[in-house]
C-alpha cells in the first residue's frame, strides 16, 4: 500500500480531457490494488499565459519539483501562435525538462494486437509483432550545442554544433540498460561513428557501460541503417539508445510504424528518485478539442509508465495495460483508430468519457 503524490498539468486543447480520464483510471488502481494517488493540479502553457503571462509560472515548477511524479497533457493552440518565442506556450515543457533534470525520453512503440490493420507497414512484416522502447537522450547535443551565422567567403554561413561530454553518455546508457534489463535484454545504441566524432566517444562510452550489464546483449547500429531496420525488421528490437538529435528523428519513424498518435505514451526521467514527467506523445489537437473526441489512451498508458517506472508499480502497470487491450479487442475505438476498411462493421465508436470508463471498467 503506498501513497504517491501527482502533479497534474492538463494545459490546452485536449490536454484537460486526456488528463481527466487519466486520473479516474488512476483512481481505479488505487482501489483495487490498495494505493492512494493524490493529484494537485498546476498551470502550464497558453492557459497559464492567460492567467498569470508566463507559460510555466513558477507555482508549477514548485508544485512539481514537490510531487513523486508528473502528468502533462499537451499545450499550445493557435491563440498563442504569435507571442515572441520565449512567451510560447511550448516554452513549458522545455522550462519543465530543464527544472527536473530530465535527460531521457522513453518512448515505447508497441504494435496493439487488434490495431494491427493500423500499422503502415507490410502485413507479412507487423504480424510479427512490434513491442520496441527508444531511449532518446534530451538534454544535450545539437539543440544545445554553440551555433550561430558569420560571412564566409561564399556569402552567409551558419553552423550548429554536435556536443557531448562522457558522462551526458554514460547517465543515458545506464537508463537504457536499465531499462533492458526489465525487458528481453538487447540494446540496441545508434550512432554514426564511422563519420562523427561525437558518435566515436558515444560507442566507445556505450561500451565501456555494457561491462557493468554483461547480462544485456549490446549491438551498434549506424543511423541510416537504423531508420531502414526498423521498417524492415521492428520485431528484432528491445531497447534503442540515441543522441537527442539521432532519438527525435527515428523515436517519430518507430512511433508512426504502429499507427496512431492517439496510442502513444511516452516518459522523460530525470536522476533516480527525482520526478519523472509523462504525457502523450500527440500535441493539444485544438481541431477536435472540447468535443469529447480525443483517444485518452495515449495518457492512459503514460499513467502506465508512471506506475512502473516512478513507483515500481509493475504489476499495476501491467494491470492498466491489460485492460486497454481488453476494451480494444472487445471493438471500442475512439475516431482516430476507426478502421475504414472491412472490420468497421465490428468497431463501435465512442468518445473520449465511454473510452476512460471502459478502461476503468475493465480494472474493476
Ligand atoms: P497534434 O498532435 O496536436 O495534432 C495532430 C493531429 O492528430 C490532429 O489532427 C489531431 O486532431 C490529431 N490528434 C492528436 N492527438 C489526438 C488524440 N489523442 N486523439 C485523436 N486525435 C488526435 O499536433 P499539431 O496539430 O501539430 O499541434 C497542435 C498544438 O499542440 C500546437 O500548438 C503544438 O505546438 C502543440 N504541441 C504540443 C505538444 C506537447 O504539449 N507535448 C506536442 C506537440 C504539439
């Protein structure tokens, strides 16, 4: 029995609907397994500019730092598209990456048996299955490396600079073997050290981490072989590790290979024992915002992530999981992950509301 203290952050858009079911789903657990989650709400995000004209006011960030773990929906709209970019609602989550430490972005792509059809992918190749987590390192590298404009002989120049220290490395291995070792045990680290530098430290850092894992499998792939390898074989993937830049590009590739935006959770972990954040992968969707059309599950399975890599709460992360995948083959769909195709006839359609208390049902 345990008691946890959550701060939530529904921000704009849909992220107050998503974030709602979440905490009933949450609740749910609570009940049947025994625990008590306590959910202080913050502002973040265009919600927060109207409020208080900082998008990540400094209640938030204290609020935060205070909890056991944080849950976000998505910020931004289009009523905040003009503000300077220091004013923007995204500005949040960077601000909230940086107050927490967050260096790495999980992000599981799993293939849902009964959403197979949704996958771009060949059938011959989703049928085998796709059940892979991407580790991308978030707080160093190309985004935060010196870069600027001179002139140069041909006119203007510009340049961004690939930087990373051993340790940024080794903390970001250490979180990707760890997480190999609760899983099958095969890490895969991508880089691109048969050209850059930055990658040649990053392999050799990979691998003087794995002797400290001698019971997780390492192998090294190049990053354009990467991207062509998990189109042509995502079932031979566990765990991948890569640099911030190498991470955004192929987390996006190995997300949309399983179809749905509205399916895909992700956490951002900071040091043991601090925070971590999770949301969904998807932005605020102010298109379908307020109309009880958004697919929940997407911060339902966050919820997931939060049980079983804040609290340790595996069993009760698999219990959520579970009963996902039960109301999926059971034909609800939010209209995101409505099949046009032949099996329509079995689907039936529900909004965001019936899709949160169907999980819940199921959890009971
Ligand atoms: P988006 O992810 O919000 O929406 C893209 C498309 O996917 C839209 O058609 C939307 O209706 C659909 N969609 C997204 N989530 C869905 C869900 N749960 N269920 C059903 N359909 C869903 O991306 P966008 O349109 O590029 O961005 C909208 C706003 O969100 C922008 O202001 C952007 O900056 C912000 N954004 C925020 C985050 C975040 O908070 N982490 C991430 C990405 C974008």
């Amino acid at each position: 029995m345990g008691k946890y203290k959550i701060a939530v952050i529904p921000g704009d858009g849909i992220g107050p609907e998503v974030t709602n079911g979440t905490r009933r789903v949450l609740d749910a657990v609570g009940k049947r397994f025994g625990h008590s989650f306590v959910f202080d709400e913050w502002l973040a995000g265009g919600i927060a500019i109207d409020a208080t004209g900082e998008p990540l006011p400094p209640a938030t960030v204290a609020g935060c730092r205070g909890s056991d773990a944080v849950l976000l929906g998505a910020v931004g709209g289009p009523q905040w598209d003009t503000l300077p970019g220091d004013k923007r609602p995204e500005r949040a989550l960077l601000g909230l990456r940086s107050a927490l430490g967050l260096y790495a972005n999980l992000r599981p792509a799993i293939l849902h048996g009964p959403l197979a059809a949704a996958s771009p992918l060949h059938p011959a190749i989703s049928a085998r299955g796709i059940d892979l987590v991407f580790v991308r390192e978030l707080t160093g590298g190309i985004y935060f490396g010196s870069r600027g404009r001179r002139q140069g002989p041909h006119g203007t120049e510009a340049y961004d600079t690939e930087l990373y220290s051993t340790m940024e490395i080794e903390r970001i291995a250490r979180t990707a073997f760890d997480l190999a070792r609760q899983r099958r045990r095969h890490l895969t680290s991508v880089d691109k050290a048969n050209v850059l530098e930055s990658s040649r430290l990053w392999r050799e850092t990979v691998i003087r981490v794995a002797a400290d894992y001698p019971d997780v499998a390492l192998d090294h792939l190049y990053v354009d072989n990467a991207s062509m390898q998990l189109i042509r074989r995502p079932d031979a993937f566990d765990v991948l590790v890569a640099s911030n830049l190498f991470g955004d590009i192929l987390s996006d590739e190995a997300a949309m290979i399983t179809g749905s935006i509205g399916m895909l959770p992700s956490a951002s972990l900071g040091e043991p024992g601090t925070p971590g954040m999770y949301e969904p992968v998807h932005g605020s969707a102010p298109d379908i915002a307020g109309q009880d059309l958004a697919n929940p599950l997407a911060t339902i399975l966050s919820g997931a992530l939060m049980l079983k890599l804040s609290f340790g709460l595996a069993k009760e992360a698999a219990a959520v999981e579970k009963a996902v995948q039960a109301v999926l083959e059971a034909g609800y769909r939010t209209g995101d992950i409505m099949e046009q195709a032949e099996h329509a006839a079995r689907q039936k359609a529900v909004g965001t509301q019936a899709m949160s208390d169907l999980v819940v049902a199921a959890l009971a």
